[in-house]
C-alpha cells in the first residue's frame, strides 16, 4: 500500500493497513535537539514526505533570535527564530480610511500552478498532495490587528463584509489554479477557539463565516479533493456545522473538550487528525504518559477501519525521550487490525 492510498483510505473509512503518520516539528525543536531528531525523523519518516528539518541550524545563533518582516499584504510581523509564527506588529489596514484604494497582493502565476501540475504528478505515485485553501478569519485578523477586526465583527460594518467577501474571491481564484492538477485535499486553518469557547458566539460564526466557509470548500469537493480543517482551541459547538458544509479531516484541539467525548461526536463521520495534548503530556508526561496517551487517541478516532492520521506538534519544550516516545508508539499501535485495544 503506498503511502497515498494509506492516507486516503483512512480518510474515506476504506481500511488502510495502518494509522497514516503526520509530523509537525517546530524548528526550535531541532535547534534543542540537535542531529539526534534529524537521526530520529529519518528513522520513523511520515507518510507525507514532509520536509521538517530547517536549513540553517548554525551554532552563532540562537532560537530566541527576534526576526522582523512585512508581508506581501503590508502587514508587519515579529516572532522568534524558533518558531514558525509571530505577532502583528503593524496590521496592514490599521482603520478603514483608505480601504478603497487597498489593493490585494496578485494571485498566484500560471507558472506557479504548472509548477504544482508537474509536481503532484510525480508526487502521486507514493504520496498524498494537498494545495492550500488560503487564509481566511485568523489572515483577517493580522491584516486590520485582532481588537479592530473583533470590534468590526460586532458592529457588523460594511466594510468587514467586502473584507470577507473579497479575501473568499481571492482564495477560490488560487484554488481554481492549484485544483486543475487533481491534488488530493486542500488544507484550510484557522484557530477558532479560547480555553473553554468559541472565539465569537457560535450564531455569529453559523452567520457569518460558515457560508463563506461552505463556498471555498465547495470548490474544492467540486473538484474531487478533500477538505482538511485546522483549528485550535474550544470548537465543540461548531464542530456539527463543519462537517455539515464539507470537513473531510478535522485537525482540533481535542483534548480540551475531552477526547472521547470529541470522538463519539465525529465518529464515521469525518477523519480526525489528532492533536495529541501539547499543553501537558507531550512537554510535560512522562514517555509512559504519552504511549498511553497515542494508544487512547488510536482507540477513540481509529477503530472505525480508519478515521484516524496521528499527529502531535513538538515543540522545543518537549523533551526528546517523549518525542520518540510518541513516534515510536504511532508506529508499534497504529497497524491494523487494532486487536491490542
């Protein structure tokens, strides 16, 4: 079975032969760890072919190193060299002065899409291809700064509707681009969710982004590919309307809202790719504590002849003996059948 088929099995509950690997490694973690994780994600690769290991890991510098840029929207961002996300510093579109004369970056080239065209058709004989759908609430935030775009959702101003409205345009015409070469999903991500709820009240969110939701993911379904959702955070009130407009794999926070209770909602319902607890076990468990930890995750999402790609984020605070805990467990419990469980 190649690494593809694998994937797709799982997401379509076709009974793929073993639970399909994700990695996510931050690149300060490599800079803690040094040649022994490079060693250990050579030995336990994924079944995406991801690339994670960063380019410069010179030892002159350090992760804590503070990197200033501005984005080709006009926003202005910090963050730690370590990291691979930041903070706004100065949004692109700070008031709505000049809004009409805001002129979006240009979409995507045609070279780009030929580009991904010869690409995925090399790449689909082993492995699964996604394309990206574009960003969508969190890229709003950055672009008018977080207590700006909050105070245009509650005042409900014209403005924030062409925001959302034009930014929809904008990603369906790089989908439509990026479509044409038949790729297998396309990866949308926004983090929806505080400690304990929803961003915004849940009827906000059914009226006001869920059918601008529903129009990118219908392009893709269109298109024969399926939807990924990431978001981090409480989403438990809105997970029902995700897989109703079209979520083919779920990437949540879900042991915020308690995995088991998260799984009996999704059950063959959409395929979860697992958030595995970064906010305690995987930093701060014991190796112990995390095998048991990815065998709940593998019994609660992939008991269903699939539903289930294992993933748990690493950053530099995890310790290395949980890092190859975690993959070490993907591998020894994810083979079907689950006759372990």
């Amino acid at each position: 079975m190649t690494h593809r088929e694998r994937v797709r099995r799982a997401i379509e509950f076709d009974g793929p032969d073993m639970c399909p690997v994700h990695h996510y490694i931050f690149p300060g973690a490599f800079w803690e760890h040094g040649q022994k994780l490079i060693d250990l994600v050579n030995e336990c690769p994924d079944d995406f072919n991801s690339n994670l290991v960063p380019g410069d890991l010179s030892a002159d510098e350090t992760a804590t190193d503070i990197v200033e840029w501005t984005d080709a929207w006009g926003t202005k961002w910090h963050r730690m060299r370590g990291y691979t996300a930041g903070e706004v510093v100065e949004p692109a579109i700070p008031n709505w002065d000049h809004w009409g004369d805001y002129e979006f970056p240009p979409n995507a080239s045609q070279e780009s899409f030929d580009a991904f065209a010869r690409f995925t058709e090399e790449a689909q004989k082993e492995w699964y291809v996604f394309c990206g759908g574009g960003g969508f609430f969190q890229h709003m935030q950055h672009m008018r700064g977080p207590a700006n775009y909050f105070m245009d959702l509650a005042e409900d101003c014209r403005e924030v509707h062409e925001l959302a409205d034009r930014m929809v345009e904008y990603n369906i015409r790089d989908m439509k681009g990026y479509l044409a070469a038949k790729p297998d999903g396309v990866f949308f991500g926004d983090d929806w969710g505080s400690q304990n709820s929803v961003l915004i009240h849940p009827d906000m969110w059914r009226r006001f982004f869920k059918p601008r939701y529903k129009r990118m993911f219908d392009v893709a379904k269109d298109a024969g590919a399926h939807v990924w959702f990431h978001t981090d955070g409480w989403i438990w009130e809105i997970i029902d309307d995700l897989i109703e407009i079209g979520v083919d794999v779920l990437n949540p926070q879900h042991e915020l809202m308690g995995m088991d209770r998260v799984a009996n909602k999704v059950r063959g319902r959409c395929c979860i790719r697992t958030d595995l607890d970064r906010q305690y076990i995987i930093p701060r468990g014991t190796p112990e504590q995390v095998v048991e930890h990815v065998k709940h995750a593998i019994r609660a999402f992939g008991s269903e002849n699939g539903g289930v790609i294992l993933h748990g984020e690493v950053g530099q605070d995890v310790p290395f003996a949980n890092i190859e805990a975690m993959y070490r467990a993907f591998r020894q419990y994810g083979k079907y059948p689950l006759d372990w469980t």
